[in-house]
C-alpha cells in the first residue's frame, strides 16, 4: 500500500521522471488492508476495497509483476531479481515489503485451521471455516485481533478471544476504557480469556482444541494468530542494507546504506520506531516521493499516532500517551448511562493523550491540538467536553 | 421527629378573606383552597391594597406547607426533645413558673412577645402577666423595631397615636420618607404613593436615607444623610422655619407646649445650614432645597421607620420630626402628619392591648395610680404590675445574670434578630426554663426551649390585626390546625387554668377575647375618667357573627361599624389610589374614610394639659464609636423578597431568587481598603461577633458604611447571624437597640474550594433529601441553603482543598448504589470536579466543586430538576452547566478520523465537488483510512441523482 501511494504521490509530481515497474507478491491489483476487517464483517466486498486495478498501472504506463516475487538485490549491478528469474534494472529503488503476522512457534502453530489475519487470503480462509466451523479463537486481544474476532462473530461463529494482558488493546486504552470495549463485546457474544498464555494448539488433520499453561483448554476449530507483525526484512539484509529491528531509513526514507535505496511503510524503523498503523505511511509516502522526484522539499520527522478500531457500533479513540506518568495532568469524564468515558492527559498545558470511548467526534480536533501542541490552558475548564464547548460555532 | 407528616386533607372552601402576616402595611387577602394549593389574591375591596399584593404576600400560598412545621407539644427529656400530650406539656409549664414565682417572686419570670402575635393573644398574655402574675416582664419584639415611636409618641400626645392615615399619604403635597425603604419593606403603601405621584406629578417626595435605595431611586431629592444624624438634620429644619417665619402660631398657642426650649435647642445645635450640612455631610444646596420644599409645602408628610427607630437617640429622633409639625400645625389635617410605618403585622396591636413591658394596658399607663386601678377593677385581678418590667435587652441580660429564671418566648426569634445575639444564646442556655412557642420545629430559639409549644400558623388562627394606619382587619382561618397546633391564647389561658383563674381567663373564642378587649378600651374613657383616643366602643358586643364578618375598621370606633349601622368617617371617601385605578372605593370600608380629622382634629391632646408638647431633642452621634479596629459602620435591614428570619419566606421558591445569599454590601474604596472582591467571601466582625457573608457592591453604599441583611440565621446559612455582631446599645427611652449603627471590620474569608449542590426535595409534604447534604455542609468551611422549586440549593465553600471528592461524592449525593446512573468530571490537579446523579431518566441531584468562584450559571441546572426527562442535549451539557450551543449540525459522521458528518459533505458536493478526491482536498474526508470512500462515492452520486430528477 504505501509502495503504490509513492508512486501516487511521485506521479503527481514528476509524471515523467521514471520509468516504473512494481512487483506484487499477491496474485492481483492492490487493496486497502485496513479494510479487511470490514469484508470479513461483510460490510464490504473485495471490489469495494480495491485501490489500484491492472487498468490504472496501464493507463499510468506501470509495468505490474504480481504473484512474482523479488529475491535479491544487485546492488553493484542496479537490478533486482524475481523468482521467475526477471530482471529489472533500476536507477532508484524503492523497498516497500510491509510485514507479516507473528506466529507463536507453539507445537501445533502449523495446523490446517490455523491462520493469521493479514491479507485477502486469510480473510477467504476466514469466512469459509466460517461457513463449516463454529468454534473460533483468536490469539492476540490488540486493535486486529478484536476486528478479526468480530468478524468472525459476525460471520455466526461462537468467538473467544485469548489475550496474554490482563486488559485488552492495552497499547490503545488505558484499563476503564478497555473495561468498557469488554463489557460491549461481551454484550455481543464474545469471550474472553485474559492473561492467558497459550501451550499448545492441538488437533490431528486439523485444530481442535488449545491447551493453556495453566492447563486449561478450549475447543477451537479455527485459529487466529493476531499477536503482532515482524517487518519483512530479508531481502534488504541479503542485500546487505542496514538492518535492525527494520530497515533503517533516515528523514528522507532514504536507507543508510544505499542513495539508490528508499523504503517506506511498515518494513522500514524510522528514529527508533516501526510503524504498524496507516497514518504514518501515508505521511512517508509522501515525502519519500518528493525525494525520488528530486524536489526534497519535504522531510520526515516521525508521526504521532491514532488509533480507533474497526468495529461498527462501537466508538474509540486513542492516541498519543494516554496512560501518562507524575508529571501529567488527567481530565476525566465519566457516563456511564451513555457509555460514554473520556480521557485526556495533559502536560505542560499541552495534550499528550486521549482516550474516548462512546463518543469519539472530537477525537481528530485533539488530536490536532496534540499534535499542533496547542496551549489548551484557556480552553481547559470546558475542553473535555467537546468541541462545541470551546468554540460554539464550531459545532 | 416533628416535622414531616401532611396535615388532613382540605376540602374546597369558598374564598376567604384575612390580612397578610407581614409588613405593618396590613393588605387585605382573599385566599382560596384548593385541594392541592392555597391560592392568595389581593383583598379588592381591603381599604389598604384595594386587590394588589407585593411579591412576599403573592407567595403566601407556597408557604403553606407542612414543612418545617412543629406539629406537636414536646418537653427536653435529657437533652432531646420528646412529643408529649398538651395536657402534660401545660401541666409542666404551669407547675415550673408557678414554682419559681413561689421561690424567687413574680419578677423571676418574663414573657418575650411578637408583634405576629394576634391582638387577641397579646391582650390575654398581657393580662395574664401583669394582672395575674403581677410583673411587668412582658416585652415585645416591638421593641426592636418602633418603640421608639411609641415613646416620641407618648412624649408629644401624651398618647402612642399614628396621627396618619395612608390616605393622608396619598394627598400629601410633599412626602418625606425618614430612614425607609418603603418600595422594598412596605411596597404596597409606597405602590399607592407612587400611583398617587402619577396623579399628581406636582406631588414632591424627599427621601433621607444613608443608602441609596429602590425607594431613593424614585425620590426628587435623596438625602444620603450621615448615619445617625437626623436630630441634627430635623433641629435644623425646626430652626429654618423658625427663621422663615414657617410657624402657626395660632395652633402653637392653641394647642401646644414647650416651644421655646425646644426651640432653643435646635437653634444651639443646628442654627445654621452650613454646619448641620457638614455634620449630616450633606451638600449645603441640598439641604436647603430640602428645608425650602418643607417649609413652602403645607400638606407634608413625614413618614419614618426603622432608620428613625432603631438608634440611640430614637426617641429624640422621632421628637425631632414631630417638633417640625407641631411648629407648622401640620397635623390633624388631611396630608399632613408625622408618620410612623411599623415593621410587623400586628405591632400596632399589641400596643394597643399594652403588650410592651411599659404600657399597661388599653392605652393606659403602669405609673398612673387612677389607671392601674381602672384595669385591675376591669380584669379584677389579685394584683397589677406598678412598675415598668424589663425591655427586650435588658429582660435578656437578666435572664444572663440569672435574675430571670423563666421565660415564654411566643412567635419570636430572639437568638437571631437581638442586638449581640450570641450572648442571648449563653443567656437561654443558662436559663432554668425556656417555653417556646412557634409554628416551626426548628428555629435558631427552639434548640435551647424546654418546652416546645406548637402555634397555629397563618391561616390557621383567628383573631385581628392593626396595621400602620390604625386599621383593625380580622386574620382568618382557612385550613384546619397542622398536627396539635393551638391558638396563643388558649395555651396562656390553659396555664392561667392550671393556677386556679378559669373565671378570669374563660376564653372560648378569640371574639370573647376583643369584645372583653374593646370593652377595655371604652372604660373610663372620658374627660372625668382616664380619656385617650384608642376607644373601641363601637366594637363592644359584637358577637360571634359580627365579629367573623367585620370589615376593616380605623380607631377609634365610638360607634358600632357600617354594616351595623352607622359608621364613622366612612362617607366622603376619596378611595385610595390603587383603589381609582383599579375600581370606585368600597363605601362600606371605613378605613377609607379620612379618619385623619378623627385624631387631634379639634387640636385636643391627652396630655394632662391637654396640650401637644414640643421635646427639646439634642442631637447626639451613634453610641458605637469607628476606631482602627471596627472603622466601618454597619447598618442593618431588609431586603425585598425576605420578612424576619425567614422562617416562612424561606420556604417559598420564588422569594428565594431575587437575593439568594447573605451578604454585605460596601463602597469599592472600603472593599479595597479591606482588600476584598465582589462575590468573595467575607468575615464581617464587631466587639460582639462576626458572620461569613458574600462581598457586593451595589454602589449604593457611601464610604465607611456597610449593609447586611437581617434574615439569614443557622437554619439558611453556616454563620450569618448579623445580629450576632449589632451592640447591644440602645435608646434611654424606649430602650430600642440601635440596629443601624455597629462598629465593624470586614476582612476577606479565605478558603480553598467554593461550590455548589442542588437536591431534588423528597415529597412535597416535608422530609426533604436534605439530609443527604449534611455530609456536605458538615463538610463545608461555610454554606448557605436556598429554597428551589422542588429542589434546595446549597451555596458552599471550605478549606480542606484535598482532591477526594470523587470518593466522598457519592455517599454525600447519596448515590450510593453502585448502579447508580452517576456522571463524573474530574480535574484532579486543578482541584476541579463535578458529579450529577440521575434516576429514572430525572436529575436528582448534582454537585459543582472549584476552587474559584467561578462556578457556571445555576439558572440552567435549576430549570432542569422541572423537567421529568432528561433529553441528550441536557445530559450532555449537564457537568458543563450549560446547554450545548445550537452550531451547524454537522450530520452522521462519515469520516471518522476527521470527524466529518453527512451534512457538511453534502454542501461540499453541493459547492462543487465532483470526486471524493476533491472533497478530501476540501474536507479531509477520506484522506487517511479510506473507509469511507465508498460512503464518500454513494453520497456524491445519490445526489448527482436527486439534481438530475429535480432537473
């Protein structure tokens, strides 16, 4: 996704500047990942959530390589090779090979019916056990897990959902809020299994059940691993690139090793961070096309980001640090008769981090005012409670 | 215990009429019950209001209320009160005086009165007392508020007359109104003045008054006197005319005495304009156009109150002004006459029974041998008072030293509304024994009764009234009794019983009671035998019927009233002047008539002379001297939608809105002298005492000179007992405490939070949720309590500043169930929090905390507790304290991550935008997710469709 938006965002710039080949590992145009969850729910079709058809890379004169995979870089020569044995020189390359899903090497993680939630396959395989399974369990109480878990739920299967924390998405949500996205989901049907560290996945031709630690175990007949995702790195390191937790690039997603080189999405580490989320590959997409197009007129510097999950019917925000420490301040607002809970955490007269849950509206104008560091001082006595609060007219 | 249960059902009555349990002003009230409500009306045919009533009596009606009510007899049975029979609280009563009079003599007990109390209730506890018991020890709160008229009165007539009739008032050329807030403590007389200006624009009214008022606001010339120096101001008015020639020197001759001393005097002490302008700081102008209106204006009236009462030289204050008629023999005439505007309902009458501890009876005197004896043959009575019994002040410093070993405090709040207030607290305290009767259960008196006596209420008792102008009305009943209530004077009667005097106390009904009354005043009442004007001879036998129906009648009444025949003074009524507007005056009222001839008409005075006395008045400042310490003077009053301590006022809501807190009001430069702010709070101390009051500055106070209200006590409020702080200083002659002048300092009350609750009311009958505050006021550094319509409101402030609220909250809110439907903002680095409780989808109540008064409006949240459901909107404004803002309704939100709604989207395709592209390059919709692409596609092409069909 952020491959394509480069070029995107290149094309709108220097039309002429390249001559452009992509090579796609998935056998087909590409989509919005961040709206699988939606398909798996059926509230939208694969076509809804396609970006980028073969008939868009022809009319921009984009030769597409899909189901082809690149296996090595020359870097000395300039080409990089493809498992069909092409080669492709290139003046500048640009290295977008996102991640894959984290599977816990448990005895069992190889199982038909067990399966991670990544891209179009995994949401296939999903709604067919669906149709002739009942019993799901997903592994990972984070943002993909619960919209997998809800999809699944959705699509009529009895979902539990196993998560190693004691409180979900405790990256996103601090404990009343996770609290209450419990209470919701549980409302729904779903099951959860908190602090729960998972032993074994077990079944014959297929899963059947997982044992636990602690030795308890639970019937399951799909699987879903939804605990995390590593950056696909291996190419960049055969290459000889430097490499850490992901390739590192620096302001102008530029990597360190190679001028020729540019990365951006979910496989490169930017001062220190890798970024799973979509806000931040847009923003590099767009700078790192500005540097490809030879403008550098833009740079880099890092995003902060927000979360909110993809679960119809229920409202949350969150970003920045919402859990806080001594020196932060808290606003809170609780109504509990409207399922409303917010939390805005201060510091130095600025917001540092928001949680909403229930109603969500104003968290993009937080979100500007943290990310503007906006003196919210004058504002403070009425800020938590909207928008319309603070600027009326606004409303 | 006492309060709290309903009283039985009222069946419809027809329309009632009675008087109003107020001012002095005495309007007529038409009262209707309805099953679920008391409806009150103005009187339309009442010679005082013609149908009009000021906003305290429109409100009657919320304040009849089982609430608060004292319902049954109670004794103090180690330490808490108990609910006895009547039989054995009486038993106690009379057992206990009659024991301490054996042991320590009748001058070891006393009696302290009201001028709430009917006629008929003063006449028997007066009887009683100085006939029976054979003390003078009766006072009246009178006391604090016109004695002093009485005495300049008695002085000058020889005689107490009001020689004034609010007609008179109203066909004045020139009013001058002395020390009063007429528009706010008698607005209806002041309606009828107002009304009579519109008339007659020539009609001139002076208004001196060290404040500047609603009634000052009206007046052609406003004299913002020096506190305390209006001897100076009227000896210098006596002097001017005397200068000017301005005398009638034929009715002087005629009709009066003492002029040249007097005379002397005020040409030694005020002689000369320019010194009396810089003694009463006054402009010299002013002044003098003061002196010329007076002098060249024949029909004058110069009506006072407690500004001229309540001082240390009240008396020669009163004196002051009547010297300045008698000189002008503007009096006995229409639209003439010095005016004393009394302060209760029934002042008036209980000086007509004798009812103060210097007075006899009936107009008569205790140092006249003749009338001692007059009143003794008519009550025939063992014994009879010879001596004046203790005043007010000195009758509670008694009870301190212990001379006083019993007192029965009827229809009074002495622990609030006596000068040093908080030494009358030791004094009952210390007291051997202490009866109380009252209407309500808990008064700031009642904690320290031994006996509790429950009274009956407005509305309930019978009997009359006399108001300012002389004129008797009937009180009538118009609900049953709440609980064991009794009338005064069957509980006096009933010990008067117990000690063996049921032949001279065989009172079945309050007409027995005014007829023996009327006979009284009608004894010996003639040249040979002991003359004075109050003769209610006209009113003698009247019977039941005729008493139950009688009208409003003026004194004297020599022959019996118009619908029996005859009448007085009733024809030739010009009508009063709301009576012109609203309709022809009533020719069976009498009190219409211009009974101001009646009175010193024919120049004749009481005095044994028969002569009207000039009172050489020397003028002297206020006894409380400004020093360093207490540099400012404090003066003392009313404000308009509150009567005395509260006690019925506070329990209506629409009273409560108008001057919700106690509070002092000062000039700017003192506030900042003090270094205190507007709506601060602060501490207001004297040598006696101190309360915590909100900081105003209404900018009508002059320097040096600060104002508190007199209502606020311990039941609406943590500490705003003024009278706690006012010195115990008063007039040599009438013994009236000087209310208006204390020395005090004012000093900012600090505290660390302020705050406020509103609390939905239990039932309408009583047992209010306020007992779920009372954590929260025992929490609170100073609270006052404010009567909502179906809620009460608690304005709060305190000094702990720790950030616990959200664990107290609850349980002080009393939502304690878990499950309660409970909403919470917190703030706990600003000390910020505030906490509603719903149920049932209605406010129940809710909690504000900051530690700045700047707290939001309490007008929106109050209107909330009427409603029976909450929408959103108010839900979502509720911990804001404000309805949200009506802005553009931005639709469903489409875009989530840019909150962007339906609405404002589809004004962007209506502005032009084709593409979802476009509209995130105009909206952001859509720029980041992408999730709403689709949505963002369907809305341009549903109406792309929609133009095209409209097309």
């Amino acid at each position: 996704m952020s491959g394509i938006r480069t070029v995107e965002e290149l094309l709108k710039l220097e039309p002429e500047a390249f001559d452009i080949t992509v090579f796609g590992a998935e056998p087909h145009g590409n989509y919005n990942r961040i709206l699988l969850s939606p398909v798996l729910a059926g509230e939208k079709r694969f076509e809804d959530i396609v970006t980028h058809d073969r008939a868009w890379y022809a009319r921009n004169g984009i030769s597409l390589h899909t189901g082809d995979v690149v296996t090595a870089i020359d870097r000395r020569r300039r080409v990089v090779v493809a498992a069909s044995g092409l080669e492709v020189p290139y003046d500048r390359l640009l290295i977008a090979t996102g991640s894959r899903p984290f599977v816990i090497p448990v005895p069992g993680h190889t199982l038909p019916g067990v399966i991670a939630f990544r891209d179009i396959h995994d949401v296939e395989s999903m709604l067919t056990a669906a149709r002739d399974h009942r019993h799901a369990v997903v592994i990972g109480g984070g943002l993909l897990g619960l919209e997998a878990a809800s999809g699944l739920l959705r699509q009529g299967m009895n979902v539990s959902v196993v998560h190693v924390n004691d409180s979900l998405m405790e990256r996103q949500l601090d404990k009343p809020a996770a609290k209450l996205l419990k209470a919701a989901l549980e409302k729904r049907g779903m099951r959860f299994l908190l602090e729960a560290n998972t032993a074994e996945i077990v079944g014959s031709e297929r899963v059947t059940s997982i044992k636990f630690k602690d030795g308890g175990e639970i019937v399951a007949d799909l699987v879903v691993m939804a605990v995390g995702i590593r950056p696909n790195i291996e190419l960049a390191k055969a290459a000889g690139l430097h490499v850490e937790r992901a390739i590192v690039v620096d302001d102008s997603l530029q990597t360190l090793s190679d001028p020729r080189i540019y990365a951006v999405g979910e496989c490169v580490q930017h001062r220190k961070n890798v970024y799973g989320l979509v806000a931040p590959l847009w923003e590099q997409a767009k700078v790192c096309a500005a540097h490809l197009a030879g403008l550098g007129h833009r740079r880099y510097s890092g995003s902060v980001t927000a979360t909110r999950l993809k679960v119809t019917g229920i409202d949350l925000y969150s970003a920045g640090d919402f859990i806080g420490d001594k020196d932060s301040e808290d606003l809170v607002l609780r109504d509990p008769g409207r399922g409303v809970y917010k939390r805005l955490v201060l510091k130095g007269g600025c917001i540092v981090g928001v949680v909403l849950y229930g109603e969500v509206g104003d968290g993009p104008w937080y979100f500007e005012l943290m990310q503007k560091r906006v003196d919210i001082s004058a504002l403070r006595q009425r800020l938590l409670f909207g928008r319309g609060y603070c600027e009326p007219q606004a409303a | 215990m006492m309060d709290g249960s309903a009283p039985p059902a009222v069946p419809p009555t027809p329309t009632v009429l009675t008087t109003c349990p107020y001012c002095g002003t005495g309007c007529g009230v038409a009262v209707t019950v309805k099953q679920d409500k008391v409806e009150v009306a103005g009187d339309a045919l009442h010679p005082t209001n013609y149908g009009r009533l000021c906003v305290k009596g429109a409100a009657l009606g919320e304040t009849m209320l089982p609430k608060g009510r004292l319902l049954y007899p109670a004794v103090r049975d180690a330490g808490a009160l108990k609910r006895v029979s009547w039989d054995s609280a009486l038993d106690q009563v009379a057992s206990s005086f009659q024991r301490i009079i054996d042991e320590h003599g009748p001058d070891s007990v006393a009696w302290y009165v009201s001028g709430q109390l009917l006629t008929e209730d003063y006449y028997v506890a007066n009887k009683l007392v100085k006939g029976f018991v054979g003390t003078a020890n009766i006072d009246t709160n009178s006391r604090l508020c016109m004695s002093s008229a009485v005495a300049g009165h008695k002085r000058a007539f020889g005689e107490d007359i009001v020689p004034v009739s609010y007609e008179d008032f109203e066909n004045a050329d020139l009013v001058v109104l002395v020390g009063s807030n007429t528009a706010w403590c008698h607005p209806i007389l002041f309606q009828r003045l107002v009304k009579a200006r519109e008339k007659r624009p020539e009609m001139k009214l002076v208004v001196i008054d060290p404040r500047r008022t609603a009634t000052s606001e009206m007046a052609d010339l406003h004299l913002p006197i020096r506190p305390g120096t209006d001897v100076w101001l009227f000896n210098g008015l006596m002097s001017f005319l005397h200068q000017h020639g301005v005398v009638d020197t034929a009715f002087i001759d005629g009709h009066t005495s003492g002029l040249a001393r007097a005379m002397a005097i005020a040409d030694n002490t005020a002689g000369d304009l320019r010194s009396v302008a810089a003694q009463c700081k006054l402009q010299e102008s002013v002044l003098a156009e003061f002196y010329r209106l007076f002098a060249r204006t024949a029909k004058v009236v110069t009506a006072f109150s407690m500004g001229v009462n309540q001082s240390s030289s009240g008396t020669d204050k009163v004196n002051a002004i009547i010297n300045c008629h008698l000189l002008t023999g503007r009096i006995g005439k229409p639209g003439a006459g010095p005016f004393s505007i009394t302060g209760q309902p029934n002042a008036m009458g209980g000086r007509e029974v004798g009812g103060l501890s210097n007075m006899l009876a009936a107009h008569l005197d205790l140092d006249a041998p003749a009338h001692r004896e007059l009143v003794q043959t008519f009550w025939q009575s063992p014994a009879i008072a010879d001596q004046p019994g203790l005043k007010a002040v000195d009758l509670f410093d008694a009870i301190d030293s212990g001379q006083v070993k019993a007192v029965w405090i009827m229809a009074t709040n002495p622990v609030v509304s006596l000068p040093d207030a908080d030494k009358v607290k030791r004094a009952l305290a210390k007291c051997e024994l202490v009866v109380v009767s009252d209407v309500m259960a808990n008064t700031d008196t009642s904690a320290y009764a031994h006996v509790l006596l429950p009274a009956q209420g407005w509305g309930e008792k019978d009997g009359t009234v006399t108001n300012s102008e002389r004129c008797i009305s009937r009180q009538r009943a118009f609900v049953p009794a709440a609980g064991e209530a009794r009338p005064d004077w069957w509980a006096l009667s009933e010990v008067a019983r117990r000690w063996g005097l049921a032949a001279q106390f065989p009172y079945q009904s309050a007409h027995e009671i005014f007829d023996e009354h009327a006979r009284l005043t009608a004894a010996g009442n003639d040249d040979e035998g002991s003359p004075r004007y109050l003769n209610l001879g006209g009113l003698v036998g009247l019977g039941k019927a005729a008493y139950d129906k009688l009208e409003p009648v003026r004194w004297p009444v020599l022959l019996p009233p118009p619908h029996a025949g005859g009448g007085w003074g009733g024809g030739g009524s010009t009508g009063g002047a709301l009576a012109e507007e609203k309709m022809p005056p009533p020719q069976s009222s009498p009190a219409s008539g211009e009974g101001s001839l009646m009175v010193f008409a024919d120049g004749r005075y009481y005095t044994p002379d028969r002569r009207a006395r000039f009172v050489p008045t020397t003028p002297q400042m206020p006894g409380g001297r400004l020093d360093d310490d207490y540099p400012l003077a404090l003066n003392t009053g009313r404000v308009r939608d509150h009567w005395h301590t509260m006690t019925r006022t506070g329990l209506a809501p629409r009273l409560a809105t108008h001057v919700s807190e106690p509070f002092v009001d000062l000039h700017p430069q003192d506030a900042l002298l003090c270094s205190v702010r507007e709506h601060d709070l602060a501490r207001v101390s004297s040598a006696h005492g101190s309360c915590v009051v909100r900081v105003r500055m209404s900018g009508e106070m002059p320097r040096k000179s600060v104002f508190v209200p007199i209502h606020w006590n311990a039941q609406f409020a943590s500490d705003a007992r003024v009278g706690a702080l006012v010195n115990p200083l008063v007039d040599p002659v009438s013994g009236e405490p000087e209310f208006k002048h204390t020395p005090v300092s004012v000093e900012p009350f600090m505290v660390a939070w302020h705050g406020f609750a509103l609390s939905r009311d239990g039932d309408p009958n009583g047992t209010s949720r306020d007992g779920d505050l009372k954590s929260l006021t025992a929490d609170a550094a100073w609270w006052t309590k404010i009567t909502g319509d179906g809620y009460t409101r608690h304005e709060l402030a305190g000094r702990r500043s720790d950030a616990t609220w959200a664990s107290r909250a609850r349980t002080m809110l009393g939502a304690t169930d878990p499950e309660a439907d409970w909403l919470e903002y917190e703030d706990s680095t600003a000390n910020i929090y505030r906490a509603a409780l719903i149920v049932g989808g209605r406010i129940e109540a809710c909690l504000f905390i900051s530690p700045r008064p700047d707290l939001p409006s309490r007008a929106w949240l109050s209107s909330l507790f009427a409603k029976d459901q909450l929408e959103v909107a108010d839900r979502i404004g509720l911990l804001v304290g404000e309805p949200l803002a009506r802005g553009d309704d931005a639709g469903a939100t489409v875009c989530s991550c840019y909150g962007v709604g339906r609405k404002t989207i589809e004004a962007a395709v209506r502005g032009g935008c084709a593409t979802p592209a476009e509209l995130g390059a105009k909206l952001k919709c859509g720029t980041n997710c992408g999730s709403c692409v689709p949505e963002l596609k369907g809305i341009i092409s549903e109406m792309r469709a929609q133009a095209m069909a409209k097309a």
